[in-house]
C-alpha cells in the first residue's frame, strides 16, 4: 500500500448539538493473521455541528502517507475513535444509502 489514505464519512455531534466542537480520530493498521496490528497511519479531525445544520456533514479525512507492504495472510484495520478532548459524543451515519462511506489512497 503506497499513499496518502482519505477517509469521506458523515458525522454529527450528539443531538446535533451546535455549542461545541467534536473530533474524531482515526487509526489504520495492518494486521497479521494472529492479530499483531501495527500502525501504519493515524489521524485527528475536527469539526463544528454548525457547519452542517441540523444534519449529519460529510467529513473528509486526510491521513499521513503510507509506503507498506501488506502480506497476503494479513489486513487492514480501521479504527474510528472519540477522543477524551472531543467536547462532544459523536454520531456516524455509516454507509447507509443516504451517507455513503469511501476510503481511498491517493
């Protein structure tokens, strides 16, 4: 795997609310078949409930480049975190029809 990882998921702050600002933080890891997980690329974002109203917003997340070589027996993990810092809970609307989720290197 060679490249910048991005992440396009759709977010909002519990109850949508539009007083805080909320993060999440995003960890990619290759795996071998005896879940040894090693970090390949990690990353925090940020966002503002008023940015997307009274709604979930589509949020894009640009991950330090990656340069690994990935075994046949093994995988890659994405972990999705809340960080303690974040002023919020969050919601994530996952890969429904309305909310499509895409992950990508560039």
């Amino acid at each position: 795997m060679t490249g910048t990882p991005k992440l396009d998921i759709w977010v909002a702050a519990e109850d949508f609310d539009h007083d805080s600002t909320s993060i999440i933080g995003l960890h990619l890891a290759g795996c071998d078949g005896a879940l040894n997980c090693t970090t390949l690329s990690k990353q925090r974002q940020s966002f503002e409930q008023n940015d997307f109203g009274e709604d979930f917003g589509l949020l894009t997340v640009t991950m330090p480049a990656i340069d690994e070589l990935i075994d046949a027996r093994s995988w890659v993990a994405l972990g999705i975190v809340v960080p303690d810092d974040s002023e919020d809970d969050v919601w994530l609307a996952f890969d429904t029809t309305r909310h499509p989720a895409r992950g990508y290197l560039n």
